[in-house]
C-alpha cells in the first residue's frame, strides 16, 4: 500500500542552533490511526507544522498524496485538516460563522447541510449561534475539530486533542475520531494520554530527542516488546531477599508481603518454573499469585528512558 505522506531525511535546526528534528523517514498510510508519542519537547508538534507547511524544513523532503509540499502547497493544504493545541479561534464569533468562514478559506462552496453534520457529530448544534466565548473548555476543543473538518480534508492532524478534556467527552471525541476513519479520513493524533493511543491507534511512532525510535502495529508493538509480571502474596512478610534469590530480579513489596517477578513472553523460558523451586527451597511460602501484562504506557516509558 503505498503512503498518503511520506517524509524522508527530515530535519528542523532553528536560528538558535535547537535541532528539533533528526533526519525524520516516516511513512503514513491511507485511512489508519497513527499516534505518535513522545515527551515534551521530543518534536511531535514541530513535525505536526511541518508537514502541514507552516514551518519550514532544513532538510529532506515531504510529499502528501505524491504532492511535494514546498512545490504544491495549495494542493496538499486543502488536503489536511489540522486541530491545534492551542484554542485560536475567534471568541465574539459563533460556531456557526466560523465552521463557514473556515470552510470558506479553502474555496469550499457553501454546504450548510455540511456544516450542520459536522457540527451535530460533534454535539455543537444547540451552541451553533452562542458566542464562542460562552462555550466551555471541551465544547471550544470539539469547535477545533469541526472548524478543521470543514473544508472535507482527507487527512486529520490531532495535535493533543482532548488535553484538559473531561474522561466522559474524551471518549465522545474518540467516537468522533473512529467514525471519521471509516469514511475513509487518514488521522495522525500526537497525545499524552498513553490509553487514547491504545485505544484507538492502527501503528504507534514514538519520538525522542527529535528522532523516530520505533514505528509499529500497536499489536504487534504489544507483543514484542509487552512484558508480563508475577505476583505472589506472601503468606509471612519478608524483611529482604535471600541470595538464592538474587538472579530473579525480584521486587519486594507491599512491605515485604508481595514478590514481584517481571518476564519476558517471547523468552524460550520464562524461568517461573525455577523461581517457585527456588522459593519452596528457601521456605517462603505464598497464597496466592496473579499475572499482569505490561500496557502500552510501560512500553512507552521504558522506550523513551533508553533514549536518554
């Protein structure tokens, strides 16, 4: 399948001498979910503005849909929509004239039918005639995305959607996100919230420093790199470790109640077998044990603690 944006040797040194982006090779492909995570200041929104042409590369090269973005920017312009993290809109406006206006800039006929769509999905037309600075802090949020939804862009830029949004519209949001990807619109989503990427991610890109350190199915990414622990509550407390069980890598804790064994699933072996022998040879005795996979938020951090 070949890409709707490819990016190829990109990189960002500002005026400062900052070099925010690292030689960036990153292809999307039609119609997925991709999430793209990192710390701040690891470059996501400088990648974001990139490829949407409101900063400029050093180097290297993006086409979207084959269209070169410093040659056919006007092209590949009306092709994106982007919601910012910022709230930029004008306060003394309406969502309706704005979602218009919007629509307006990119040479879009008049579709009132349209807009109205767009604003019920994201439950904005009872406020469609209230100024918009009456409106709270979620309900301006979804605004952003029916202001960029409004030209019917092909592809979706997220750039921290649901920051300070409530759990509950959160997930309304996700729903929103869902229903645009089946009608066929590609979305990038950069974001904090680890669950919002293994919720709704196809391929997950993690960023550091600048530099792409891993692109992958979110499944797959699960599974190669996803460790499961062991938990054992002890039947008596243990004050420390014997050395006979020192090559386990235990974690004594819940004041010495619980062990803690971290292993790896795809391991020939997971050495559980060993440490239960090795525990009945030392005496300690548990009640009960249960198993827990690492999420994709585990993955993550200790992702981004190599890189440092």
């Amino acid at each position: 399948m070949s890409a709707i944006i490819s990016v190829a040797d990109l990189s960002k040194t500002y005026a400062s001498g900052f070099n925010a982006l690292k030689n960036i090779n990153l292809d999307i492909r039609p119609g997925e979910i991709f999430a793209l995570l990192g710390p701040n200041g690891a470059g996501k929104t400088t990648l974001i503005s990139i490829i949407c042409g409101i900063v400029n590369a050093s180097t290297g090269r993006v086409t979207v849909d084959g269209k070169d973005i410093a040659r056919d920017y006007r092209a590949v312009r009306a092709m994106i929509g982007l919601v910012p993290q910022e709230l930029s809109t004008d306060m003394f406006e309406t969502p309706w004239a704005t979602v218009n206006f919007s629509r307006g800039l990119f040479g879009k006929p008049r579709n009132h039918a349209f807009v109205e769509k767009v604003l019920r999905d994201l439950s904005l037309w009872d406020k469609k005639d209230n100024r918009i600075m009456t409106l709270s802090g979620g309900m301006k949020r979804r605004l952003l995305i029916a202001k960029a939804l409004a030209h019917e862009p092909r592809i979706l830029f997220l750039d921290e959607p649901t920051a300070g949004v409530d759990v509950e519209l959160r997930r309304e949001m996700w729903d929103v996100v869902r229903a645009l990807r089946a009608s066929g619109v590609t979305i990038i989503l950069t974001t904090h919230y680890i669950e919002e990427a293994e919720e709704m991610a196809d391929r997950v890109g993690v960023i550091a420093k600048g530099e792409i350190i891993l692109v992958e199915e979110k499944s797959e990414l699960m599974r190669k790199l996803g460790k499961k622990q062991l938990n054992l509550q002890l039947q008596s407390p243990l004050a420390a470790l014997p050395p006979s069980l020192a090559a386990y890598d235990l974690q004594l804790v819940n004041d010495g109640h619980e062990l803690i064994y971290t292993y790896d699933t795809q391991a020939e072996r997971t050495g559980i077998t060993a440490l239960l022998n090795d525990m009945r040879a030392a005496e300690i005795v548990f009640k009960d044990l249960s198993t827990a996979q690492s999420s994709l938020e585990d993955i993550f951090v200790d992702l981004v603690r190599q890189k440092k």
